[in-house]
C-alpha cells in the first residue's frame, strides 16, 4: 500500500529487520492507512468507534466493565452483537495456570465474566457452575457471533483442563472464530511470536495505545480494566487484520490450515504423551556413568584436573598447556564453541572426548532431568507446548518441554526415546515420516527433468544425483559418492556455498565449487529455479510457499553482502520449507478430523519436523495406517509422489 510517498509496507518490514524501533513507531500504521481513506472501513467500524475506541488515548471513553459470575451469565447480555472480542485472564502459563476470567467486549458492552474459585464444592455450586459454562459455551459455540478471539488455541487447552468441556471442538465454532496471534503472525512471518500487546501496536496506531498496555509488554494477564481495553482495541483492529489478510492472500492458509490445526494442536496438547520415568532414569544413570569414564579420560589425557565445563580453564588446557592452534579469540580468551572443537577434534584424542562429554552432559540435564522435572505426578504424562506463530518457515515448535530437538544423530539421545510410550496396556506407537519432501518439493517446483524422472521412477535421489555428477552407472556408485551427493542435494535446498560444502565434505572449495557447478550442469532446472526464486523476492519483496504463505525479506537488496546472501538463500529455500510445513500441517487437520469421523481410538500425539506420532490399539492397526499413508501422501498434489515411511513398535524408540 503505497501511501504518503512511500510503500509502507515495506519500509515497516525493514525497520523491524533493523531493530530501528523508534523509527516503526513514527511510521502511520497500514490500518490507520486506511481508516483515513476506506469508506467501507470506517462503515465497518463505526460500532466500534461509538464504544470510543477510536483516536487517541487522550479523551478517550472507554466501556464501563460490569463484573459477572459464571453463573449469573447470559448471552443476552451481549445485546444484539455480532462481534465480540474475549480475552481470558490466566494467572501463568494458559494451560497450567489458574483462569480468573474472561473479559468479553462487543460494540456496546464491556463484561468481565469472573470464573469462582470455589465453584463446584457443593451440589447447588456445581449446578450453577455447570448451567453457567453452558450459556457461555453457547456463545462460544454460536455461528452468528464473530468471536475476535488472541490465541484460539490457548482458550480451548483453559476451557478443556477447566472442565468446560472434552474436546477443542465442543469448545469454540472455527467458522465463526477469529485468531488474531495466528492473523498477526501470518501478515508479519518474520517478527517472532506476537503477544496481545505486538497485535495492538502492529494493527493500530501506536499512539491509541494506552500507557497501562505498553508498559505491560507481552501481556498475558492482568487487571480487569487493562484486560477490558485491550478487548475494546482488539475489537477495533479487527476488521483491518480481516482487510490486510484478504489484500495479501492470506485468508484461505488461516481459515483452512492454522485455525483448523489450533483444534488438533489443543487436544494433543491436553492429552499429553506418556512417559516411563522408571526407563527414563535408568537412561539417566547409564549416562552418569559415560559421563564419569569420559571425564577420567580427558583427566588422563589432560595431564591434570580442572573444570572440563568452564570454557576459561579448557582454553588454557588446551592452547596453553596441550600447544594446540586456537582457531578464534573472545574478549575474555580462546573460543571452545562446538564449531572450533569440531575443526580441531582431528588433531587430538582429547578435543573428541570433550565434545562427546559435552553431549552427554546436555542429554543428563536438559532432557533427563528437565523431562522428570515435567512428567505429571498423577498421568506420567508431559504436555508440550506448540507454537504455531514462533518460526519464520511456517514449522511448529515445541517447548515446555521441547521434544522436538530430542538429539538423534548419536544413538544415546535417541535411546531417550524409549521412554515414550502408549496411554495404555497393549497398545503400540505408530511413526509416519516423509521421505525426503523437501527435495521431492524442489523437483516440483523446479521442474528439472532428472530429478522428476528419478522420484516418478522411485529411484534413490542420492544414488541418482552421485551418479550424474560423476558420470558413473548408478550400480558403480560407492558409498562415498552417495554421501557427497547427498550433502549437495540438501545442501542446494539451503542454498548451500561452496565454502559451505567444503566445511561438510572435508574438501577443498576448489572442489566443492567444481562439484557444484558440474550439479547446476546435470540439474539445469534447480538452478533455474534458484535464480528465479531471488528475482522473485527482490520484485515483491518477500517469497512465499505454494500455499501462499510469506516470508518477507527487506534485506533483499541490502548493500552488505553477508546480509544479501542470506536473504536470497532464504528466498530460495522459504518455498521448500514452508511448503513442507504446510504440506504436513494439512496432513494433521485431515487425520484428526478422520480420527474423529470413524470414532477410533486412536490419537495424534506428536509432529517432529516431518514425522507423525501416534499410539493405537492393536484391532486399529491396518485402519489407522491405511488413512495415515493416504492422508500424508496426497495432502497435496505435486509432480511427483510423496512418500511416506512408517514403523510401529511398543516405544516412540521401536518405531522410529
């Protein structure tokens, strides 16, 4: 939107890449944009301007709040309605935490609904409390009523461990529900999580935003009034989110796949995966002693003791005392970094032995004791969290606890997953992975013939690249042919150098580069997509997913040439990635509502990057993994098949 002589768009996107936040403050907002200049907005907003939420703070009349209990509530409170804006008010974490409230907010009324603490201890309690949730349900249920509403998912994971009901969906109607996190992360990919307090500020004019809310920051709870003025002015930014969703084609990625998987999110969230915290410490104590003999070794190795995790005393052990060539400096010495060790592990035993204790150490603390820190007591369940809005590349996450970075590549973290087991006596896991879907993306988006040719014959791409490359029968490939095509296949998708390439192969970047240019040779249609793809980016100013999801890149065109680079390596690899992110997430809403139509008990329990995770009963078996290779594998149609690889076992371990 071109406005004031200048894109304002894009001069916002290069001011929050820049971190000039003073400077995005005293840019006019997009919406404010258009209320200066849309007819049909300020018709579309005039409710809301009479409740005085218009303008600035100064004089501004805000909606007087009218505290209600459960029991007392109504939705004919709300008059005659047809868009209300509820914040809940949760006292920590939203699914840990203890709900208060909620704050509702329409054109005419403002209510704070107080849920009582002691609601349901007795009979006549537990009626009312019960007749109460039913009204309001009714509301949140209701197709007629708009609910603007700061992370869906977040309510219905409260409504659920609040007993308001089983199910995300017996919680909230998804046609009639507006997600204003999952809006504000898709209109602004690149800037990270938003809070309550960054959707204001990112659709409203900075000035209408009251002190009380600034200085709260990422507001997640606090007093009623303060709570009530951001339902009042998140009613207000409403209908310009709606706007700058439809004018950037984004509409149809929140209605059809985000909301739709904040619904599968919260049920998987709720139900949790179980845990043996028997196996887990026996894990726990079979690393203690790895621990023990390597700290030994790297004594012995040492010549003396000293603190193997401070990184001044391992400098000096190794540079000063061992004569070893330090590789990078720091202001407080030398640099013991993964990377530095990694490059000098071929020079001594010592360097090796430290990075595996190093390892080691991380899997004791963050994954064994922070996983027994996050069993519940009652389930031996954990309840991770997962972040829809947090990644750039349109990928969940996952924390609280993180499962997701479970460490794989060396068999003791992966031995961790053999505590993560079936809900129930005679069940068993289910692991459904994509195969190489993001190369199987390039060879669709790029349309390079070879590469298309050895997907649709259901050659092995590695083995095929190794043999183009180097000019060999695909039966005269050796293993280390195949490993170094690898390294380019997905390097390419990452927009790999050949300083890159050299680092991973152990080669000179003389041959990397000779490699990668004889690549571009057998694989004309990569490279022509490569280049097409930054040409892209640099006309719109963003790269976007088959879907139409967007990443902006305001650094496109910047004059520094690090910078540069990584924005186009980033234009090439965004519609890889975030297509694969979108691919799956589809999977996951269509699998769940399946689940859900033929009343298995089967459940989703986990995403991991391109992997599905679920437990079943044994008489589900064949059902369960005929919809998931059906579901995954045509989530989409591409140019070539995806493919799905699936394991079953009695741990997340077996199957995987």
């Amino acid at each position: 939107l071109a406005f004031a002589g200048y894109d304002l768009e894009r001069v916002k996107d290069m001011f929050r890449a820049w971190e000039f936040r003073s400077l995005v403050d005293r840019v006019p907002t997009i919406y404010s944009a258009r209320l200066e200049d849309s007819d049909d907005t300020k018709r579309a907003t005039d409710d809301v301007d009479r409740a005085g939420t218009g303008g600035t703070d100064e004089g501004r009349a805000w909606l007087p709040l009218t505290e209600i209990s459960i029991d007392d509530f109504s939705s004919q409170l709300l008059g005659n309605s047809t868009v209300v804006a509820i914040l809940p008010d949760v006292e920590g974490h939203y699914r840990t935490g203890q709900l208060r409230g909620y704050v509702l907010a329409s054109a005419d009324a403002a209510f704070y609904l107080r849920i009582a603490q002691d609601a349901g201890q007795d009979a006549a309690g537990e009626k009312a409390r019960d007749e109460g949730v039913k009204a309001f349900r009714l509301l949140l249920k209701s197709e007629h009523i708009q609910k603007v509403i700061f992370d869906c998912k977040a309510m219905m994971v409260q409504a659920m461990v609040n007993r308001f009901a089983d199910r995300a969906v017996d919680v909230l109607d998804a046609t009639s529900s507006f997600d204003a996190l999952l809006a504000t992360y898709l209109i602004h990919t690149s800037e990270g999580e938003p809070g309550l307090y960054d959707v204001l500020t990112r659709a409203l004019p900075e000035q209408s935003i009251p002190d009380a809310i600034r200085d709260l920051g990422k507001l997640t709870s606090g007093h009623s009034e303060v709570l009530s003025q951001c339902a009042q002015l998140l009613l207000h930014a409403y209908q310009g989110m709606r706007e700058e969703l439809e004018e950037k084609n984004l509409t149809a990625l929140l209605r059809d796949i985000e909301l739709p998987l904040s619904y599968v999110l919260a049920d998987m969230e709720v139900h949790g995966v179980q845990v043996n915290p028997d196996r887990l410490r026996e894990i726990g104590g079979e690393l203690a002693q790895g621990i023990e003999r390597l700290t030994q070794e790297i004594y012995e190795m040492a010549g003396t003791t000293f603190n193997i995790n401070s990184t001044k005393q391992l400098g000096e052990i190794l540079f000063d005392k061992m004569g070893l060539a330090p590789i990078k400096k720091t202001k407080t010495g030398y640099s013991t970094s993964a990377d530095v060790l990694e490059k000098l592990a071929p020079q001594s035993e010592i360097v090796s032995s430290i990075l595996q204790y190093r390892q080691l150490t991380k899997l004791q603390s963050t994954y064994i004791e922070g996983l027994l820190r996050v069993i519940d007591v009652k389930t031996l369940r954990v309840h991770t969290s997962f972040h829809q809005a947090k990644t750039a590349t349109g990928r969940l996450s996952s924390d609280e606890p993180n499962l997701q970075n479970i460490p794989i590549r060396m068999e003791e973290g992966r031995r961790l997953r053999q505590a993560f087991v079936p809900s129930n006596p005679g069940w068993k896991m289910l692991s459904a992975d994509y195969s190489q879907v993001e190369l199987r993306i390039l060879a669709h988006l790029s349309q390079d013939e070879a590469m298309v040719e050895a997907f649709l014959a259901d050659m092995d791409i590695h083995t095929r690249t190794a043999a183009d490359v180097f000019e060999v029968a695909p039966e005269d490939v050796t293993s280390l042919m195949r490993r170094q095509a690898k390294a380019v296949n997905f390097g390419i998708v990452y927009g790999i150098s050949d300083y890159g390439l050299s680092q991973n192969l152990n080669i000179s970047r003389v041959q990397a580069g000779a490699f990668i240019e004889n690549y571009f040779k057998k694989f004309p249609g990569i490279k022509s997509y490569m280049d097409e793809s930054i040409a892209k980016a640099k006309e719109r100013g963003y790269a976007e997913t088959a879907l139409g999801r967007r990443r902006y890149l305001p650094q496109i065109h910047s004059r520094n040439f690090n910078e540069r680079s990584f924005a186009e390596r980033t234009a090439m690899n965004t519609p890889i990635q975030g297509t694969a992110a979108d691919i799956i997430k589809m999977a996951m809403v269509t699998l769940a509502n399946e689940l859900d139509a033929l009343s298995l008990k089967s459940r989703m329990l986990l995403q991991v990057h391109d992997e599905l995770i679920f437990e079943f009963p044994l008489e589900e078996a064949e059902k369960l993994q005929g919809l998931v290779r059906d579901a995954m594998e045509h989530a989409v149609s591409l140019s070539v098949p995806l493919k799905v690889d699936m394991h079953v076992g009695d741990t997340w371990y077996e199957a995987k």
